[in-house]
C-alpha cells in the first residue's frame, strides 16, 4: 500500500521524530510511506482565527499535493479533524454563498482518504499488536480533537494494550480538555494554565513515567506544564512509542 505521510507543521518545524517514527512504524507493517515535499499547513490556523478564505487556499493546495495518494496519514488529531471535518465543511459554506461546488468537489476525494495514525492502524490495516515494545508505566491522554471530531474511541488505548512490557493506567479525567487549544492557549492564558496544571496533576497520580497522546500540540503544551511545575513525566507521542522495538527501543 502506497500511502503519503502528512506530517503537519507543529511536528515539522519542533517534533520531527514522530515522523521519523510514523515511516519506521509503517515501514516495518509493509506500508510504502512517501513524504509529498510540496506540503503546507492544512489551514486549521487560519481558519481557527476567522481567515476563512486563506484557508480555502491551503485546503485546494492539500488536496493537490495528496490527491494521488491510496491514504494520506497524520500523526495529528487536530490536523486530521481539520481535514476530515473543516474540509467539507468549506465547500458547503462556499456552496452557501454562491460561489458554487468547486471547493467541495476538490476536497471531496481527499477527505474520504484522509486518517489519524491510530486509526489508520486499526481500520485500514487492521492491527493492534504492531510489534512494539516500550518497558515504561504509561498514562494515555485523549486529545480533544481525536476524542471528539475523529471519534477515535479506544483505537489508541488498544495498540497500546498489545506493546510488550508497557504497563497502561488509567488517567483520571482522561476526557477532560489539557487547556491548549491553538489560539485558546494565548487569548484565555489564565484558564488554559489551570485547565493545563489539573490535567498535570492528575496524570502525576497515576505514578507513570509517561504521557501519551495522538497529538504532539497538546503534550507541548502539557510538557510545558510539567516543567513548570517541576513533574518528573516525560510527554510521548504514541507514534513514538509504537515504533519502539527490542532492537531499536524509544527513550
């Protein structure tokens, strides 16, 4: 199967070993992983803060560069959710405004392609147990986006289930928002340092050793967190830890 890595701008320009392991992941499951060097950002950005036609550019611009794709994979929730979501729609707002089809009808075969990580994993290819092992107490986050756009359910929790020696807890108020939010974190400072420090807490209860999540903009903003609050818990995205083996293991 011959599939086109979307690996976002956030994990491009601070995290680019999720990628590293999304193509080390897939690569082992016999996925032939090609990265599009024409991609940009989804838009989710732009059309987050009201710049909504901007945002029909890059969603036209996305569906050029993946449109030749079996499946484009993203190790984003948020990003996926945009695609998946926000994508349509956009066309149907253009429609409402008489501007016709032609958004929707561009976007249209890329969206029905478009998959999360996880889900790609559990869905497409069918697989929990990828092989993986990671000796290390985890806590798994939900983020919002997976949790409620993607509808990701236990997708996540399952793949990390079958990692040989990952010991999975229950985190308390797993469904409750980290507090980051894009532009929520800067125009409601105040609310999403608290929504951040409860979510910290609560993850330092459990007594593991890591975070997960399926979405590295929200463990940047918990890993924040947990430096200020001087936590001894390291933030992971599950990418990473699913391409961890015995013979090339994962901090």
């Amino acid at each position: 199967m011959r599939v086109a890595l979307f690996l976002t701008c956030v994990n491009d320009t601070l995290y680019p070993e999720t990628g590293k392991a999304v193509v080390k992941l897939l690569a082992r499951l016999g996925v032939e992983v090609e990265f599009p060097m024409g991609q940009t950002c989804c838009g989710q950005a732009h059309y987050n803060t009201g710049y909504r036609h901007e945002a029909e550019l890059l969603a036209r611009r996305f569906a050029e560069v993946f449109g030749e794709y079996e499946a484009v994979v993203t190790p984003s929730g948020s990003c996926g959710a945009m695609v998946r979501e926000l994508y349509p729609r956009m066309g149907d707002r253009a429609r409402a405004e008489g501007r016709g089809d032609s958004l929707a009808r561009t976007v249209a075969p890329v969206v029905r392609r478009t998959y999360e990580l996880t889900e790609f994993l559990v869905d497409v290819l069918g697989v929990t147990d990828v092989g993986a092992w990671y000796p290390h107490t985890v806590t798994y986050h939900p983020t919002c986006h997976g949790l409620r756009s993607l509808g990701l359910g236990d997708r996540p929790r399952r793949l990390l289930e079958a990692v040989k020696g990952l010991d999975l807890v229950e985190l308390p108020g797993a469904e409750e928002c980290c507090g980051f939010g894009g532009t929520f974190a800067v125009k409601n400072a105040a609310v999403s340092a608290a929504m951040g420090a409860d979510k910290v807490r609560n993850a330092e209860s459990t007594g593991a050793e890591v975070l997960c999540a399926a979405d590295n903009s929200c463990l940047m903003h918990i890993g924040g967190t947990m430096t200020r609050l001087k936590v001894d818990m390291r933030p992971v995205h599950i990418a990473e830890i699913l391409a961890s083996t015995e013979e090339d293991p994962a901090r």
